[in-house]
C-alpha cells in the first residue's frame, strides 16, 4: 500500500465496480462482489488486492501471484492461477490506469488564496482554485476553475490558464496561454525569449521574441522543462502531449495532439512534429524540421533532416532505425573480426 | 501584430527614421517619409508592415509579399515586387533586429521595492532598481542601477551586479560577478559548488570549491541553465556570450568574448573556449580542453580532444566534420550493399 | 586566497597539524612547527601555502613551485623542491580535500526560522535548524538537527529529512524520505510523479505513481536535477551518491552505494545500478537495465543492455570502450583511405 504520508486511499471497490469505471469485463460474473482494498504488483498482491498483466515476459510472476483479483487480456486468462478472479481487457495497462485512479484518485485540494501570494488586482481566478504561499501572479491574468498554483509560482502579465490545471512549485510563465487540466510539474520555465540573435564579429544582437506559448488542453510538462516562446509566430504544444523533466522546446516549435517527449531530448526553433510522434530520451532534432505523424525517434538521435510519417529512426545523423542498427552491428563485426 | 497582453508596441516610424536608428541605406529617398507600424514576416506583412529578407531560400515569398517595406540585401533589391519600399543592408537580420528592437523596446519597468522583498541591510542597489516579491537579497550584495529582479530570485551573500542586467524569476545567485546588461532568464543557477571531490571506496570526500563565477557584460544566460562556481580559479563568461537553456557550465570553465552555446550542452571542468565558439544542441566536452578562438562544434558532438581556432568537427569522439559526415555516409553505403 | 566576500577562512594551522587531521605523514618531522595560512595551486601558492601534486603531468609545475608545503605520494618525494616542506599521502587528493576543508570549513550558519516561513503547525524541526525567507513546509514533515534550509524552498507534506542537510534556494520536495548530510543545490525537483502513463490514440492516460524517493545518508544532487518518485517501488539513491547538475532519475531507478552521476545523464526508468558505478556526462540509460558494481559508463554512452560488473563500456548503443575506440579509429582510417 502507498505510503499514507504522501497518498490517501479511496475505496474499497467491488470487482463489478472496478468493471464498470473501467470499461473492462468481468471474466466470471459471479466474481463482481469481490471487495478489493488495493492496487499492487503481482509479486507484492494479497487477496484484497487487484493487479495486472501487460506484458509476457510476466507470465510466471502471474502465475504465482496471490493476487484477489488480477486484469489481463483475453488470450492470457486460461493462464491465471486457481482462484484468481479477472477482470478482462484487451488494454490491461490502460484499464489498470483507471482502476489506480479510482483508488488513488488526484487529491482534493481546499480552495483558498494564502495570505502570502502576491496577485494583481486585475488578475481574474476562477471559482475554487487554490493558490498557495508566495505565489506571484501578474496583471490581466486570467486563470480558470479549480486550479491549483503550488507555492512559489511566478505567473506573469497577461498569461491566460485554463480550468483544472495544476502548476508545480517554483515554476514561471509568461507570454502564454495554457488549455484546460494542464499539469505543469515543479521548475517548468514557460514563454522565456527564445534564442533569437544577429551574430555578428562586433556582437550579437538581440531579435526582439514576439510570439507566445500556445498549449493545449490535457497536456503535461515534467519538471525543470524549458518551452520557450515563439519568435513571431507562437510556439505550440498540441492537445494531449506528454512532455517529461528536462526537455527543450525552442520558439516556434509546434507539437501535434499527443505527443510523447521523453526526459532531456531537445527540439530546435521552427521544427513541427504531427500527432503522437514519440521522441526517446536525450533525442535531439535540428531546427526547421518536419516530423510526420506517428513517427517514432529512438533515445540519443540527432535528427537533421524531415521525417516521414510512421518513420522509426534513430543514430546521429539519424537514418532508419534498423539501417542504424545493422551499422552498429557491422562496425562491431568489422572490429572484432581485425581483433 | 504581437499579441498585445504581452507586448507594448512603439511607432509607428518613417521608413527615413528606420533607416538611421539602424544604419541601413534608403533604396529610394522619396520612400523616407512612408510610415510603419509594425514589423512582420514576408508573408503576413501589409502595407503598414516592414519585413525582412535574410535568406534566399525564401525569395519567391519576397517577391509575393504585400509588404510596405522590405529589408534586403543591395544585390536583391532587383527581385522586389512593385511597389515595395526598401532598406538596403548587407546584414539584412542584424538591420531587422534593430527595427524591431525599435518597434518592440525591452519593457520600461517602475522602479521600486516589493514589500515582500527580504533584503539584508548591508546590501547596496542601484538607482532606479525594481526588486519584485519575495526576492531574497543576502549581505553585502551590490546591485547596479536599473537592474531588475523578478520574483523569487535568490541572490547570496556578496554577489555584485552591474548595471541594467534582467535577474529572472526564481533563479539564483551565489559567489558571483555579473557584468552589465546581463540578462538571466528564469531558473538559472550561478554560483554553487562545482562537482569536485576525491573519490574512494570509503566514501567520496568533498574538494572546498573555492572560486566564484565571474561573467562578463552583455550576457545572456537561458532558463534552468547552471553554471559551477571554479574549485579554486574562477568560472569565467566573456562579454556578450549567448548561452541557452539547459546548459551546463562545470567548475572552471572560461568561455572567450561572443561564444555561443546552444541548448543542452554540457561543458565540463577547466575546459577554455576562445572567442566566438559556437557550440551546437546537446555536444558536450570533455574538462581541461583547448577550443580555439571561432571553432565551431555540430550539434551532439562528443569534444574529447584540443579543438584548433576556425575547426569545425562533429561526431563521437569529435573529428572534423566533413570526415564524420563521410564517415557516416560510408557507413550508410556499406549496409546498403549488404542488404 | 578565496575571496572574503564568499569564504572565510580558518586557520592558521602547522603542517604538524594538517598532517594529523588528514592522516598524512610528514616527511620531515621538523617541518612539523611550519605554519601555514591557506591552500593554493602549485603556480600561485607561496612560503604560506599549502599546495598538492596528484597528477604526474604536473611534476614539472611541482618542481618550480615555490609552496612552502606540499602533499605528494611518497614515490615523488625526491622531485620536490630545495626548502619545500612535505606531506607523504598515497591519495594526495583526499589529503587535500581534507586539508581544504580545514581551512575552509563548511560555513557555520545561526539557527532560526526567518519570519516569512510558511510552516504547517504539524511538521516538526529539529534543534539548530535554520529556515530562511519563504520556504514553505508542509503538514507532517519531519527536518533533522541542525538542517539549513536556503530561501524559497518548497518541502511537500510528509517528507522527512535527517539531520545536517542542506536544502539548496528555490529547490522542491515532495513524497520523499531523505537521509543525513545530504546536499541538495539549488533548483533540484525530488518527488514529482514519473513519467508512466497508458499510451492510446484516444489519449494518454496517467497512472497513478505511488512510489517513493528514499534519498540515503551522504548524498548530493546537483543543481536543477530532477529525481522524480516511484510509480510502485521506490526511487532509490544509495548513501554517498554524488549526482551532478540536470541529471534526469527516472521513476523506481535504484543507484547502490557510492554511484557517480555525472552532468546531464539520463537514467530511465526501473534501472538498477550497483555500487560506485560511474556515469559519464551525457549518458543515457535505457529503462529496466542492471548495471554492475564498478561498472564505468562514458561520456554520452547509450546504454541499451545490462553492463556487468566492473565494465567499462561507451558508444551508441553501448560496448566494451575499447571496442568503441577501435570503431573510431576503423571509421576514421576507412574515409581516410578513400579521400
């Protein structure tokens, strides 16, 4: 169980309940009075306990689980051991993200505005929101219902939130417009100027950074992540992107919906992605790129030129992912075999 | 036209004003007296509009512009549409900086002391500071005039600013000489213990980190960027150094005059930059380097050897960079054969 | 000498008596009486300092130095200068942290909460603990003895702290259980959920990270890295970890005792690390991966595999470094050949 210091617990839940929210079936009906107190792993389940199977490789861990109550995909239920009730789903990972959610629902925050916070007199907030000690928020900010600003926020003129969102502690915005149920996690630095000068042997000089950060609704933004602010045009993070800790955007950058930027990957200024590509870790892309929808950037590549839709790459300069792993693999051969 | 809850806009200018504040040449004395304003891109500008021409890539959007007025270089000022009033310069973006630097001015801002501001007595600011809330502001510091310290920021004990610099939002400083007109963006991070200790199976013993950062005028610094303070020497940052976000600078560091360091790059302890480095997104550097004065690093390079004045490499480790793109290209070439 | 504006300095002290705070024996016991006022460089050091040699590629700087003492291993004793006085250390450089940390110790700081501190009326500090401005401190939170905790700190409710830490300006804890003597710089984010979500076209869906950060005894992270909890497990550091600035731990990472982590590594999630494994800047692991006792990791490596004890392995994806050299070497004689 979740430490109680940091998670509060909802529930229990009956099976049949757990079926309903998540939209997953119950293999034997007879089954849906079972109360469940817990979501845990399959190693660490007891008999009030749900879990799941996403992948094979846990087959044997499911086998000998002691869980209560376990979801799993169609084809894997014959294996489940006796006396394990099922929930079944052809997305066990999915189904267990709202099973987990109904258990360790997002936790009620009380309304209020701490006597400390420091906030404009034109700045307009929505009903219920919670704005906590030492925040700083801007004239003509408009910030929509329920929204939680965690201690130490800077939010500056004129940026506009969305209802539902929640910003992490000592972050900054300025020049942007956030969508609803947005999270922003501790350290975010959105619409700073971008990276705009006239280089020059007598110094550079300083374009002036006029566009904003656009981001759309049900995006997150990991902790310490950079999005600076568009140039002229605006920088824009898609609905649904998921971006983690540590991430570079520069000005102009536009994500399509639901995009995946996993942790330290840089995006340089005026590269477009479409919808749900996915970029691995510390992946780097050139500026003035197109990345087409669906593509898919291994961990640690550079990209340098557009990317077609569906496209899986990877190395620096970043070529098909299985052409870059056959150079690998004869450089290896090549090195051995002079050894 | 920038979106005005973030952007205070100055002008309108004759064409004739334009040409003088930025030093660029009237095509046609008669166009001196048309008034701009706004600065805009060749393909959004209008009559009221002054836009640029930097690259030739985008002549055809140069001669389908509307325009009132265009920025180009002398040899391209035969390609304009007709009607389309001309600024001649030979460094077409440096000319438009200025332009839109006069349309877009940095922020005049109100001098004056938050109340929320904890400033210890000993310490001496400028005229015409703005210091926003809940800055910290520790013994002995000195701030110069018309410096302005955004909200949260954290300045140590005995930290010097220079005049007119930009501390933003929830950064912090410590051991630190700052130059004038520089200008931190937020999250920064200047001044902590370098990454030095002796290491043992026993247990690694920490190394007293006993230098300070000491950064030059006229530079930027981007968001969540951090720079060590010298283990015994000094960090150093030459005047009118563009770093970015997300940089980090180790112990020891000196950066020359006009470096420019892109998003994500690492620089490690005691490495020297000349003047005029350029150093892609994501390359990183091995510490106690040489890297010559106008040397230029691509982007993800891996720097583990001394780097002469005016190379360019690229690659892991780095080598020149036409020999990794040749060898990357030999290497495609041979997969391709075996496929 | 350090500049008084950021360091105080103790001392004087005999050699007699820097060779028995440190363990290090003295060459010549009638040196013993010799006093000393500071450390410095061999270059810069004078008849008052102290210096070290503990790099062969200095001897001939050792040679001309005209430090009134130095540390040396016994084997280069004989290269010393006429009149220099000695201490013999096998670890020179540990002798020398030893030794600089008498002279410069770790500043004494007064207890004391500052009046702008938001602490809940249920958290609990220990005796000798200094809260500065704005820090903000949650319900249930316990801080050891004689903890500092540096401005506009934000501690979420329930995380505990040992004794004797240093909680580094603008840095942001939450669900996290920290042990003693650890060093967190400034802008560090420990406890913001993992990046673990259910991927889908209809949308990602977040799962629930109810995890941990246990951080052990001994630790320092460096400054704005992000450490984010465990999504089940745990995310845990083992005692005497030294982590570096932007470092990226992902959820339920394990590093063991002593690990060195240097700038800007990504570590994915559910990776183990043994003990005193060794991360070069730049390096990024893939999730789910075992990486030996000892093992030794290069600068901007791809870790793609597990790494077994006591390997030392570089490259994209990772090999046996000498394999990696030889790949470079092979590449570059191959284009070579053909220009």
């Amino acid at each position: 169980m979740a430490d109680s210091r940091f998670f509060t617990i909802a529930g229990p839940f009956t099976l049949a309940q757990l079926a309903e929210l998540s939209g997953a079936a119950l293999a034997d009906p007879a089954s849906g009075s079972l109360r469940l107190a817990d979501v845990a792993s399959l190693e660490n389940a007891g008999a009030q306990q749900i879990s799941f199977l996403d992948n094979r490789k846990y087959i044997a861990a499911f086998q000998a689980s002691r869980a209560g109550a376990c979801i799993v995909h169609p084809d894997l239920a014959d294996r489940a051991p006796a006396g394990m009730a099922l929930l079944l789903s052809k997305d066990p990972y999915r189904t267990y993200a709202k099973v987990a959610q109904a258990f360790y629902p997002r936790p009620a925050f009380q309304a209020g505005i701490h006597a400390s916070a420091v906030i404009d007199p034109t700045a307009r907030l929505g009903e219920g929101c919670r704005v906590e000690a030492n925040v700083v928020i801007g004239a003509g900010v408009e910030i929509g219902a329920r929204c939680h600003i965690a201690p130490n926020v800077v939010i500056g003129d004129g940026v506009v939130i969305g209802d539902d969102c929640l910003i992490g502690a000592n972050s900054t915005l300025q020049c942007a417009l956030i969508g609803a149920r947005v999270m922003l996690y501790p350290g975010v630095r959105i619409g700073q100027d971008g990276f705009g000068f006239a280089m020059g042997p007598q110094g550079h000089l300083k374009v002036p950074q006029l566009g904003r950060v656009v981001i759309g609704n049900d995006v997150e933004v990991g902790a310490n992540t950079t999005i600076d602010r568009g140039a002229g045009p605006d920088t824009v993070i898609g609905d649904g992107c998921m971006i983690d800790n540590l991430v570079q955007i520069g000005h102009n950058v536009q994500l399509g919906r639901g995009c995946v930027v996993v942790a330290q990957v840089g995006i340089s200024g005026s590269t477009q992605f479409g919808d749900f590509v996915a970029a691995g870790g510390q992946a780097g892309f050139a500026g003035h790129l197109k990345v087409g929808t669906g593509a898919r950037i291994t961990a640690q590549a550079g990209v340098t030129r557009d990317i077609g839709a569906g496209e899986t790459v990877g190395g620096t300069p970043a070529v098909p992912r299985i052409e870059w792993l056959r150079q690998a693999a004869l450089l290896s051969k090549m090195v051995r075999n002079k050894g």
